[in-house]
C-alpha cells in the first residue's frame, strides 16, 4: 500500500476518503481506509476490476467451503493476512460467463 497527497473514496465501503492505496493494474488504484484495511484482517474482500463491485466473505467459512487442496493450501497460509483481491469479473458483470467457467470446472472434476 502508498500513500499520496490525493484523497479519493474508499473502493471497498465507497464511504470514507482516503489516501492509502494499491496499483491493482497498471493505471487502476484502489484506495482503501483504515476500516476496510481492519475487516481485511477477518474476511477475504474481491473487487471486480470490470464493474467495480465489491465481495466481503468470512475468512473462516469460505476456507470451511473449499475443495480444491491446492487453493485450501493457499488460503490457510494467507489467513492471518489482510488479502483485498481484484477478481477479472463477477456474477454481476458476466453471470453467464461465471456459470460457464462453473460447468467448466464441474466437467474437468467429474473425468
């Protein structure tokens, strides 16, 4: 995270100004407060580097959730990290394409 002299609104709660903020992609920052920074600490946050919608999830249920070893792996290594993620799309943006990358991965478990 940097900091500037600009203050822009948080991207994760959309209320609060702040001046604290990460390069997501070359050109796309994403500010965060102190707020957002402190629920990092006990929740996954994704944001849609397309619409800009944000994702807060409980740390604890959504490693509960996975199935893959490999991404359980990660996540429990990064659990006592504040991780905010930028996700390509969402379901808000492309729920088609969400659903197809879902019959995707659901076929390439079943072989």
């Amino acid at each position: 995270m940097e900091i500037n002299n600009k203050h822009e609104k948080c991207t994760i709660c959309k209320k609060e100004y702040t001046s604290t903020y990460a390069e997501a992609m070359p050109g796309i920052k994403i500010y965060v407060c102190e707020s957002c920074l402190e629920a990092a600490k006990n929740n996954f946050i994704w944001i849609c580097m397309s619409c800009g919608q944000v994702y807060i999830r409980p740390k604890k249920l959504v490693i509960s959730r996975l199935r893959d070893s490999e991404l359980l792996k990660a996540y429990l290594l990064c659990e006592d990290m504040q991780i905010i993620q930028g996700i390509d799309v969402c379901i808000e943006c492309d729920p088609e394409g969400i659903l197809r990358y879902m019959d995707t991965q659901k076929m390439a478990m079943e072989c």
